[in-house]
C-alpha cells in the first residue's frame, strides 16, 4: 500500500486535442521526475479511454486489470443484486480502485480503461471520482493523462488540477482545442493555479506564432511554456513499443522539455 503523503499534492494534467503526443510528453515528464528524484511518491492516472500510457512505457494492462473493467463487473452484480447487503457501496468500489493501482519500484499507475457501456450508475460514478481524489493524496506528485477534447473538464473530473499542460500541434484545429479548453475551465471554474501551453512536433520557424496566440489569450493563469521539434528516435521508441522512460537524457527531445518541465515543478 503507498504511503501518505506529508504534504498537499502537486496535480499536473496534460491536456489538448487527440493525436498531439501529450502522453509522450506527460512521459518525459515522469523521466524528469525520476531522473531528478525530485519527489518520493509518483502516481500516473491514464485517465485517456485509449490507455496509451501503458503501451508508451512498455507496460501490459489488460482491460480487466483497469477501473473501467473493474466497475464493468461491479455494475453487472450491482444490476444481479449480487453485491453483499451489509457492505457500503462506496466501499466495494474503493477497494476494487485500490485493486486497480499496479505499484512499480518508482511510480504507481492506474489506468481508467474505457467506458463500462450503456446505463447510468451516476451514484458508482460520482463516488469512483472521490475515491480517485482520496487515493490521489497519498501521492507528492500526480500526473494525468486527461482524455482528448473538452467534456473532461466540462465534468469538472480536473477540479483539483493545480497545473494543466496543454498540448497542441502545428494546426489550426490544435490552436482552437487549445483555445476552447480555457474557455471551458473558465466556465467551470476550475481553478488551476497554472496553463502551460506547449507546442509538439513545432517547427522552430512557428514559434513565435503559438507565443502570439498564447499571449492573445485573456487569462492571467495562461503561460506560453515553449515548443519541441519532432523527434525521429522518440517516433521509433513509440512505434516499436519500447519503453520510452529508457530513451537516453542526450535525446533532443527530452532535453529540450526538461527545462520547461524545471519550471512547472
């Protein structure tokens, strides 16, 4: 079982439209941390109905072993009356949540999994997004593999985000994501104490166009963090399926995002 932590935890989401590589980059952030050592207890929240996490860092996860699967199983004997009358509910779903958790040497991770199907089980639902909270602060630090696009954050799921990334390509579509998904935390007040804005697969030429467009955007919590090029090694780690933590600290990439991610943290 993890250990409390001593302190409030730091959240970081990554965020942005589907196809920009923010959970390559959510990734080197973990290598960052690791590599630095900068905090104890490190839990990483695949919370992306495509669970590319797992498959970034070489790592096997079957959908049974994911909450997703978990609550499918749960919702069914729920339906059958098939769960123990004289146990709470929320009890039942925190420990499959706990049951979910796969505790490596440097970091924990959790994979949400896709949905469980048709039905509403709001109840299971809002009491799976407490429980996630409650598990989140037995950890210094958190990172969050948000799903693409906006209703994530319209569900206000990120409300105890302290610091989102948000990814965007050199698209038009990526800028606009970009754009909407501020103007949605704003509607949902969400209190993020900072927006990072990073550029993947820029060229160099583009950013002082993504800087502009960062700037344009009204809200003091917005920060332009910076761009990285495309990366061909990073590409083949991907492709191949190696674990990207591996990729060696001479990598362009992760050099030139460390020092952007030294700010964050």
């Amino acid at each position: 079982m993890v250990k409390k932590a001593l302190m409030t935890p730091k959240i970081i989401s990554f965020s942005g439209k589907g196809g920009v590589g923010k959970s390559t980059l959510l990734i080197m952030l973990l290598k960052y941390v690791l590599e630095t050592k900068k905090f104890k207890n490190v839990l990483v929240i695949d919370a992306d109905p495509d669970a590319n996490v797992a498959d970034i860092i070489g790592e096997e996860i079957t959908f049974e072993q994911t909450i997703g699967g978990k609550m499918t199983v749960l919702k069914d004997k729920i339906t059958k009356r098939q769960i123990p009358l004289d146990v709470p509910k929320n009890q039942i779903i925190e420990s499959e949540v706990f049951d979910s958790l796969i505790e490596r040497n440097d970091f924990d991770i959790i994979e949400m999994g896709r949905s469980e199907g048709s039905g509403c089980y709001c109840s299971v639902n809002n009491t799976l997004k407490h429980v996630i909270d409650v598990l989140a602060e037995n950890y210094e630090l958190v990172l969050i593999d948000a799903p693409a696009g906006l209703e994530y954050f319209a569900r206000k799921t990120g409300k105890d985000v302290t610091d989102l990334v948000i990814v965007t390509d050199a698209s038009k579509m990526g800028l606009h994501t970009t754009s909407r998904i501020v103007e949605v935390t704003k509607e949902v007040e969400l209190d993020f104490q900072n927006i990072w804005i990073l550029g993947n697969k820029f060229p160099t030429e583009m950013e002082q166009v993504l800087k502009e467009k960062a700037d344009k955007i009204t809200d003091k919590r917005v920060k332009f963090l910076g761009i990285v090029p495309y990366d061909e090694e990073v590409s083949k780690f991907n492709l191949m399926g190696e674990n990207l933590l591996k990729i060696s600290n001479n990598n362009p990439l992760y050099a030139s995002v460390s020092k952007y991610y030294a700010k964050i943290l």
